[in-house]
C-alpha cells in the first residue's frame, strides 16, 4: 500500500532540544531546571521551613520516578502529577490555586522562551504537506500538549499538521500503542499507510512498527540507534526526508 500519513516525533526530530538554554542565559535568565527550583523553593517557603537541599533532593527522586514510569510503564505524568508527587514525598504540601499556578509557571518556560527547529524541517514538513497528511506524535516531559502546538505556531509550523497525540492528552506514551492509534484515528488512513519519524529507536521506530507503520528513523541530533534499528530508512538530514518517504511510498 502507498503512504498516506506522516507522523512526526518532535523533541530531537522537529525541535532542537536545549537550544533554548543558551537563549535564556543571554537574557540573563536562569537554566529551566535551576528555574524550576527556585520556583518550587519560593512557594513553599510561604508555607513551610524548606532549605534549597530538601528541594533538590527531592526534585531528584520525583525525577527518577518520572522516567522510570516513562520507561518501564509508558506514562509521562504531566508536570502537576510531578509536582504532587515530589510535595507528597517531602508532606509539604501547597494551597490548591498556588499549585496550579506553580505549574503552569514551569509549564511555560519553553513557550516563552522556545527552542529552535532543527535544520531543514520546515521545508521539509512543507513539502510533505502537500502530498501527505501530517500528524504529530509526542511524549510531553514537562512542556504540555498545548504549549507545543504553541511552540510549533511560534515557527509557523502548526498549520501544517491535521492532528495530534500528545502523551498527556492521550494518556499513554510512545511505544504504547494508543499514541499511535490516536494518530491514526485523527488521518483516518490504515496503519499500513503511515509512516512515523523520530529519533528513538525504542519508542518511535518499535511503536510504530508493532501497528504495521513504516518507521523513518532521525539521527542528525541523536544517533545512538543507528546501527542497531529496525527502521525501514535512517534520516541524517531532513533535506532528505521527503525523498526517503516518496521512496517508501513507491514500495
């Protein structure tokens, strides 16, 4: 069958992740983690005696049992379940509405100040608009599903894609199938017809395999899985990209 859909990862495969940091340090601004800590810091010294060791600590085991559920269970809590974890574990805990607004504060940071996108991937996912549907795919860490369809309107890159799964919208994170079902739901296409790109071998080339999906996989930013992959195609370069998925197509 011929391709009908593509699916994009965007961390690492559409954003270039951490390119916001030098940004913020020539704004004089602080990194994000150092950030977040001293936010977190700030609002409960309003409540509670709390040195900024207790909230480091304590940001390193809520952070070590976020990826371990990422990993192991396909979640990704969203930043407020973070939060309500790393409180419950140091019996702090925060007014309801100064939580939210602690939250969506940490939420926003990348909005404010974006990360860049990646070489050739505008052109790219301009090109293969005109000839595919496009959809994104993509685990949310602490920026939510809302902020990254700002991030992409930031780089008018969001009037290019008819939908969207995002693991705090969905539920689920990549490889778990209901990402990828929640893709294929909002193209309407089968999965035989799709074809995903990311950079992750475990979660975007495997998820989406497992359905039946052809799997393109980035290696520009991260390419540790280069040599072992079972993608149908590697990518270096998104000037390649839509030569690589006409290709596929035309199988």
């Amino acid at each position: 069958m011929s391709i009908s859909a593509v699916t994009f990862d965007l961390w690492d495969t559409v954003f270039d992740d951490e390119s916001d940091e030098p940004k913020r340090l020539a704004q004089g601004l602080e990194t994000k983690p150092e950030t977040r800590h001293l936010l977190l810091l700030e609002a409960l010294s309003r409540h509670h005696e709390i040195t900024r060791a207790d909230v480091d600590l304590a940001y390193a085991v809520a952070n070590a049992a976020f990826y371990k559920v990422w990993q192991e269970a396909s979640i990704t809590w969203t930043n407020r379940e973070r939060l309500e974890v790393l409180l419950k574990g140091l019996g702090k805990p925060l007014p309801e509405d100064e939580l939210t607004a602690l939250s969506t504060k940490m939420e926003r940071l990348e909005v404010e100040t974006p990360p860049d996108i990646l070489p050739g991937v505008k052109d790219a996912i301009a090109s293969l608009s005109e000839r595919y549907d496009l959809c994104v795919v993509s685990d949310t860490i602490v920026t939510p599903g809302h902020g990254l369809r700002d991030m992409l309107a930031h780089h008018d890159l969001l009037k290019y894609f008819k939908g969207f799964a995002f693991s705090d919208e969905v539920g689920r994170s990549k490889p778990d199938k209901a990402m990828f079902e929640a893709a294929q739901a909002a193209m309407g296409v089968p999965f035989e017809e799709m074809v995903h790109i990311g950079d992750r071998d475990n979660k975007d080339i495997k998820g989406a395999q497992a359905l039946g999906m052809k799997a393109i996989l980035y290696t520009f930013k991260r390419d540790v899985d280069r040599y072992t992959t079972s993608a149908d195609a590697v990518c270096e370069d998104h000037k390649d990209l839509v030569g690589i998925i006409d290709a596929l197509a035309e199988e």
